[in-house]
C-alpha cells in the first residue's frame, strides 16, 4: 500500500513557512537566498530554506501546483523502482536540488550584498525533470492549452528557453536556477540506476 506522501508533507510545510514569512518580516528575511551571508557569514542553511519562502501567492501557487502533479508521479515512481526507500529518494531529490540549483548564484553573487532570491523553483524544476526521465512521453499542458505536448519535447523547450533567458538576464526570475535543477533532476535518478536512460529511449522511439 502507498500510504507515505513525503511530495504532500513538502508542500504543506512549504505553504505554511511561506504564508508565515509573509507575516513576519525578519523570518522572511532570514530564510531567503542571500549569497553574500553564505560565504561571508558561513551561513550555509539559507541554500535549503530559501525554498520555504516564495515572492507571493502567484510565484508559491504556480510552484505547488507543479509540484503536486509531477511530485506525485516521482514518488510513486520511484517507490515503484525501489520500494520503501523510494520516498526517502523522493526526499533526497527535492532537498538537494535546492542546494545543487543555486549553486552557481551563490559563486556568482557571493560579493553583491543586495542580492537575494526566494522560491522552491529551482527543486520542483528537478522533480519535472526527474518525471520526464521516467515518463518522457507523457503530455504536459502548458497555460490550459487543449493540446498537449510530450514531455520530453517540453523538455527541450524549457531547458533552451532557461538558457536564452538566462543570457538575456532582463528578468528577475531565476532561469539559471531552472535549468540547473532541470539537468540535475534528470540525472539523479540515474545515479542509482543508469539502465533507466535505456527506457527513456525505448519510450520516446518506440511509442
């Protein structure tokens, strides 16, 4: 029986600490990514809870509302693949990704004092990924469009799209932070089984 939902604990725990941070400014501003307190102040944690705190309901709702289909097609998966250690996978997926998918804005940002960023984006783009890995030919459906598009060449939109705005930089959103989670959510379930590569080609060229 699948009774464990670490993907429902998350979001819970990630919708209660944002909706308090936005009640109280210092707890805010303590959670949040600042580059600057990580290396300079040792301040190490802030790569983790960052992700507990979002801007507002609309950046906090568009990450829950992803995570809650894709997080749950993960986990069960990959309690599928390796049973009861699936959800502690699952866990360690979500929370290293956090910490993984900043990492480049932490080196490159550790001496601009102004800098911060909040939001689980980076994470949940590793759990869609790591959904795609799984089930690449699965439709995604992008802003209620009616058509939807196979995952795998969401995919490749997203992750060109990360890159293109990333360079642009004329946005405040963290597209460097989506691709890295992105890449990183795709190879971890790798890590403990490379054979899986083998069934993601089987399903695109083979549906």
């Amino acid at each position: 029986m699948y009774s464990l939902n670490v993907n429902m604990v998350i979001m819970a725990v990630t919708i209660l600490v944002s909706v308090l941070a936005w009640r109280n400014e210092q707890w805010f501003n303590g959670l949040l990514l600042h580059p600057f307190s990580v290396v300079q102040r040792g301040q190490w944690y802030r790569m983790f809870s960052y992700g507990l705190v979002h801007a507002n309901w609309g950046h906090l709702i568009v990450n829950m509302f992803t995570l809650y289909f894709f997080g749950r097609v993960t986990e069960m998966s990959y309690v599928y693949l390796w049973g009861g250690k699936g959800h502690l996978l699952y866990a360690l997926l979500y929370v290293s990704a956090l910490a993984v998918s900043c990492i480049q804005d932490v080196r490159k940002q550790a001496d601009e004092y102004s800098y911060s960023a909040v939001g689980a984006s980076g994470a949940v783009s590793a759990v869609l990924f790591a959904s795609i890995l799984l089930w690449p030919t699965q439709k995604i459906f992008i802003f209620f469009i009616p058509i939807g598009i196979p995952a795998f060449i969401f995919g490749i939109l997203f992750l060109a799209y990360s890159v293109y705005m990333a360079k642009k930089g004329e946005d405040n959103i963290g597209h460097a932070t989506h691709f890295i989670g992105a890449v990183y959510g795709f190879l971890f379930a790798l890590l403990f089984n490379y054979k899986l590569i083998f069934l993601f080609l089987e399903q695109i060229f083979h549906r």
